[in-house]
C-alpha cells in the first residue's frame, strides 16, 4: 500500500498528527504531496504569522515559525552537511553565502563589531503591513519576515 | 502510562462477534470495544449491551484476519487505560512511546499503512495517533529520498530540491512492487 493512496480524509487526519517541520520535510518528497499537504494543512500553516532565520554561525540556520499568540510551530535548526549543495537563496539581493561570508569576515576584524555591524532595520509594506526585518548584533544575524 | 489491571474476567454475556474480511469470526469483549467508536456507537444503537438483546455477528467488511488480530493485540494491551484525548501535538517534534508500543510497531511500513487504514475505519484514536506518530518519527532527520523509500512515495519531481541534481525514478517503487509484503492475506476467491 502507497501512501497517497490513503483517502484525503484519512490523510487529513495523518498530518493533523505531524508536526510542521516534518509537514515541510514530507512537501519535499514530490508535487503531489506538496499540493495536498498546502490543500488539507491550509489553516495551520496561514497561522504562521512570523519567521525568524538566524544564521547563527558559518554552516547553522535557525529558523523559527511563530503564530499570532507568539505560540511556535516551526523550530528547525539545519546544518547543512555538504555546504556546496546548498542552493543559494535570494534575501535582497543577497545569497545566503554572502551573508554568511559577510558575517564571518566582518566579526573576525574586531573593530567592525560594534560599529558598521550593528544595526536594526525595518521593510514594511504600506498597503498590508507586512514585512522584514534585519537585525545584526555582535553574535547573530536575524533575518524576520511576517504576514500582515 | 500504565494501568493496574483488575482481576475480573468477562461474562459470556458481555461479548460480541465479529467477522473479518476473510470470514474468520472473533469473540470481543464489550469493554475493549469502548476503545473503538465504530463498535461503540453501534453497540449502543443495536443494544448489545443488554443482556436479553440478541448479538448477530458484526461484519467488518474492510478489516482482514490479521489486521483484526493485530487490534485485538493493541486493545487488550490498552483495556484499562484512560479514555484517549486528543491533545495539542501539532507544536511538538518530541516524542516518547512505552517499550511495548515500540515493538507492537515494529513492522513494515505497508503493514503500518493496513493498520493505519484499519484503525480509521474502526476509529480507534489512541491507535491511529501512535501509528503516525511512529511514522512522524520514521522521516524526521531524513533527506526527501530516503522519505520517499520509506513511505513509498514516487517522485514527481524532476530535479532535488537542495541540490538542484536530476532525480533518477526507481522503478522498484511502483506499485506491483509493494504487495510482497502485506499483513492482510490474499482475499478469498468470489
């Protein structure tokens, strides 16, 4: 017996027990089970109102999901084993191995920590306020994106 | 979680039968059949729990032999366990099972897949919550191919999501593949 050959009802209720990390990781398997893990799990995952990327050191992501009442429904930390097959992914015109790249370098020279490296700044939409946010302190880099 | 079991033994008067796919009658205890809310409901509406109602054999059409062995197994094992309340699990990625559970489990995946099928149908929610969780548990710190072997999935994507390098379809997970190993026997001959 194949898995997506469950009714969509019975599947319903399988990824009610899943949790949304391991929703993400299923939605990689093939288009179809993308499709109607988007279909059935609609409401949980329009709950997500805010994610955080922290780039917590050189081969770390941190990324955490949290809905309206700040309750999280995504906590993943991935380290990638090979880095070369990562895909770079575009954050304003910068991939994330620039990102990283910038990171490092910058921290190793002591006098950029406190000074050109530390900031907080903020996208907001007009129309639906949402929006991103960059902040960078000595340790981390925090990338946040929320719906409006 | 554990329960002490109390010594009384079932009355012939509290009992039903139920014939599974393939014609084999099984004799259930009305207590164990509280965990299911299929057999529950339609005890109540049939009132088999009285004692002057006569018990005609409940046909389960959809639930083989085996399948209703393996369930005999897991509700006896949970006879006096609290009733089961669904709690907020969508949140959590940690999870612990008692030895026995892990071993009751211990089967293939298209085994697995039956027993999914047949907890449904009979609406056992401590069951069917388990056999995902089990199965959350199979895919988690797993790559999207190796999700694949284990749920049996085909791809229909071209390329791998991280690496962006073409994906090689295996033939062996087309579907005439998978029914060597089944729970259920074949069906009987009409």
């Amino acid at each position: 017996m194949k898995f997506l050959r469950f009714p969509t009802l019975v599947l319903e209720k399988i990824f009610k027990n899943f949790a949304v990390p391991e929703l993400l990781f299923l939605s990689f398997c093939s288009k179809r089970m993308r499709f109607l893990i988007q279909l059935l799990e609609k409401c949980r995952l329009k709950d997500i109102k805010t994610i955080n990327y922290s780039f917590v050191s050189d081969d770390r992501v941190m990324i955490l999901g949290l809905s309206n009442n700040n309750k999280p429904s995504i906590d993943l930390v991935l380290t990638p084993v090979e880095r070369k097959k990562i895909v770079p992914m575009g954050l304003f015109g910068m991939d994330r191995d620039m990102i990283c790249w910038t990171m490092v370098g910058r921290f190793q020279d002591k006098r950029w920590i406190h000074k050109s490296f530390k900031s907080r700044d903020y996208l907001i939409r007009d129309f639906d306020g949402a929006g991103a946010s960059i902040h960078i302190s000595s340790t981390h880099f925090n990338f946040v994106v929320w719906s409006a | 979680m554990s329960c002490e079991e109390p010594t009384t033994s079932p009355t012939p008067e509290n009992n039903i039968t139920v014939v599974s796919s393939d014609g084999k009658e099984f004799l259930l205890d009305l207590k164990l059949t509280e965990q299911s809310e299929t057999l529950a409901r339609l005890i109540s509406n049939f009132e088999y729990d009285r004692t002057d109602v006569k018990k005609d054999p409940v046909p389960l059409g959809n639930i083989t032999s085996a399948q209703m062995q393996k369930i005999i197994e897991w509700l006896q094992h949970h006879r006096y366990y609290p009733k089961w309340e669904q709690n907020d699990i969508h949140y959590s990625t940690s999870f612990t099972f008692e030895t026995w559970v892990e071993e009751y489990l211990n089967i293939p995946n298209n085994e697995m897949f039956e027993l999914l099928n047949a907890a449904n149908y009979l609406n056992i929610p401590r069951l069917f919550s388990t056999i995902c969780r089990i199965m959350a548990s199979r895919i988690t710190g797993k790559s999207a191919e190796q999700i694949r072997t284990v749920l049996n999935i085909k791809t229909d994507v071209k390329n791998d999501v991280y690496t962006g390098i073409p994906i090689q379809e295996d033939s062996s997970s087309s579907e005439d593949g998978m029914s060597e190993i089944s729970l259920s026997p074949s069906p009987p001959p009409i």
